[in-house]
C-alpha cells in the first residue's frame, strides 16, 4: 500500500464528522432565519373592536335661545284722585286670587260726598212728588176751565223736570259710590305680584301705577329662531325649555311671529309654559335667559357608536377596516346624537366595519387585531342565529 492510499483511508473519516456537524447545525441555523423572518413580520398597532353602521330613528329637533317672559302682565293702578292711601296688603311675590284687596285708600271725604248726594236724591224725589200732585190736580180741573192752559202746562212740565232731577241726584249718587268702591284696590285676575310701587301715607293722582302681576302665574318663552327654521315651527308644536340650572319645563307653540326683525334676523316664536310649581317656580323666572329645543317629529338615521367617532383639527372621522386588517381614516358628517350613538350623514356605507374601541388611538394604515373577528369568524351571522332562535323560541 502506497501512501497516497493510505492518505484516501485518513481523509473519510475526516469528512463523515464534517457532515455529522454539518447535519446537526443545519436546523438550528434555518430556525434562526425563521425567528429573524417572524421578527420582520409587521405588528398589530392595536387591538380593537368593530362594528356595522345600524339604522336607527332618531327624533328630528331644533334648538334655540330666548328669554322666559310673563305671559300677560296686568298693570294695577289708582283710580282715586287725590286721596291718602292708608294700607297695602300684599308684596312682590305673593299669590293673589281674582277679587282680593291689595290696598286701600282713606274714604273719609268720599263717605261724606256719599252722603250728600243720597240727601240730594231725597230732595229731588221730594219735590218730584210735589210737582206729580200738583200735575194730578191741574189734569182734573183742565175740562172745568178754572185753570188756564197755560198753567196746566207749568204743571206738567214741573213734573216732568222732577223726575229729571230724581235721575241726575241718582246718577251723582252712583258716582260717589263708585268712587267709594275705588277706595279699595282689588286684583282683576288671579296671579303673582311680580312689581310694587304703592306707599303707605302717598297721597297718588288717578291712573298711578301701584302694582304689577303676572297673569294667572303662567310664563312664556319667547325663542329666537333664524329665517331659515322658521317654517320647520307650527303652531302646537312641542317644546322643551331648560333653565339655567337643568330644570326643564315642556310647552307648546302659541303663536310664530309674523315678522323678523331686521337687526337681529331673527324671529320670535312664543312657546306657552304650564305655571311652574314645586322647584320648577324657583328655577323659572320671567326675565331670564334660557335654551330649549323644539320636537319636530322623527325620521330614520344610519348610527354608529359615539366613540367610533375620532374629532381631530375640528373635523370628525371613522376608521374603516380593510380586508387585509389594515384602516382607513374616513371624514365623515355627523348629524343627531340619541344616547350612545350618533348619525352619521354622509361619508361611508352601511355595509363599512367601523372600529368602535381604540378608534382615538389610531392613524391612517395602521395594521390592527380584530378581537371580534378572531372570536367569530362570522360576527353579523351570530346575532342573527340567535335572533331566529329567540323567534322560533317564541
């Protein structure tokens, strides 16, 4: 045996352990790339949910601002002229009923007035009743000629002058009298004293404002509504009026202003509100400042989830989820709000998967995990086995 053979026998086992070592490095060296390979592999920004835009019918309604008024406000004043007012019964504030005395004036002069023209009805009744018998007489002897004609006609027009006199006594009787009535001022209506002016000791010149009341206590609120909404408000219309401290009060539209005012643009719309009661009176006041909608009826909406909804730089947006799990940030146009959802107005479909949970976290193409879909493939098919189940259930 040469030694270039015996050279070929050293060098075989050399070469079975390089391909020994070879073969058990091998693995471990492609299950490294493949770490390497999974560790390249894009991330899942975020895990969210999604859901489909649903129908919904949402009340159609149309706020403003105005001021809460008094419906009709009574102006109560002196009818007297010259006389000391000696008593004033009631103060802002209070609750008077139709016929109650809110002050009286002295009625001493007016007593004495009173009567003097009762005597003078007296008098004239007296001398009428002279002036008839002296008539009677004349007319029995008229035939016998021991009168003359014209005599007889003294008579009878003596008479008839009496009479006149009675009526003229009378009606200065009455007018003291009523004179004495106006001694006391009463309420023309039932309501609330909303102003007072009146003064114990004043004496006060005939047609003097002494007292101010809301008529009935009932208010209204006179709303501020652009040209462009006026013709959405009818009469007997509902609406809802919220005062400053979130007490609302439901009325109905009275009456819609036939003009706009040419400053402003805007017109009023007098909305009728039921007299307050309970905490309503002390949240209600007239002369206040207050908001309200009106409830113009109801139509159908598509919705979405409120924090489906993203607002950045002013404007609204959705996510959309694409098939390949990646989104796309959608600008849309939000409408009505009804408790969790709000309506979108234009922007996407129905048929669009909006993400609902994490929607704030996320940017145009950012990947995500769909837990809904990696629960259930089929997500909108589970709701509706359940619902035919529940109907056949039924």
């Amino acid at each position: 045996m040469n030694s270039k053979t015996m050279n070929t026998y050293a060098l075989k086992p050399l070469a079975l352990l390089l391909l020994a070592v070879f073969a058990l490095h091998a693995p471990l060296s492609f299950a490294a790339d493949d770490k390497k390979d999974a560790k390249d592999a894009p991330k899942a920004a975020l895990t969210v949910t999604t859901a489909k835009p649903s129908a919904a019918r949402l009340p159609i309604t149309l706020t403003a601002n105005g001021n809460v008024t008094a419906w009709q406000e009574a102006s109560i004043g002196s009818e007297s002229n010259g006389l000391r007012l000696t008593d004033v019964k009631v103060n802002v504030g209070d609750v008077v009923r139709k016929g109650d005395v809110l002050a009286t004036f002295s009625a001493d002069t007016v007593n004495a007035d009173v009567a003097q023209a009762r005597a003078a009805v007296m008098e004239a009744e007296a001398n009428a009743a002279e002036a008839a018998a002296n008539a009677a007489r004349a007319r029995s002897l008229e035939t016998t000629g021991a009168l003359s004609a014209q005599q007889i006609s003294q008579y009878m027009t003596a008479e008839q002058t009496g009479k006149a006199r009675i009526a003229s006594a009378k009606a200065a009787l009455a007018t003291q009298e009523l004179r004495l009535k106006y001694t006391r001022v009463v309420a023309p209506d039932s309501g609330v004293i909303s102003a007072r002016s009146a003064t114990v000791g004043s004496v006060v010149a005939a047609g003097t404002e002494l007292f101010r009341m809301i008529r009935q206590g009932r208010l209204e609120w006179r709303a501020e509504v652009t040209a462009a909404d006026l013709p959405k408000i009818k009469a007997g219309a509902s609406a809802v009026v919220k005062a400053a401290n979130g007490a609302e009060l439901a009325g109905k539209v009275r009456m819609v202003a036939p003009t706009i005012d040419p400053q402003s643009r805007y017109a009023l719309v007098y909305v009728d509100l039921p007299a307050p009661k309970g905490a309503e009176a002390n949240a209600f006041k007239a002369g206040m400042f207050a908001s309200g909608r009106f409830e113009l009826g109801a139509s159908d909406a598509m919705t979405v989830p409120q924090q489906a909804v993203a607002v950045r730089d002013g404007f609204s947006y959705v996510f959309r989820l694409n098939p390949d799990k990646r989104v796309s940030r959608i600008k849309v146009q939000t409408g009505r709000r009804l408790s969790d959802r709000i309506e979108i107005l234009g922007g996407i479909d129905s048929g669009a998967q909006v993400v609902v949970s994490g929607a704030g976290f996320l940017n145009d193409g950012d990947l995500v995990n769909n837990v809904a879909a990696a629960a259930a493939p089929a997500p909108a098919a589970v709701p509706a086995q359940a619902a035919a189940k529940a109907v056949k259930a039924k």
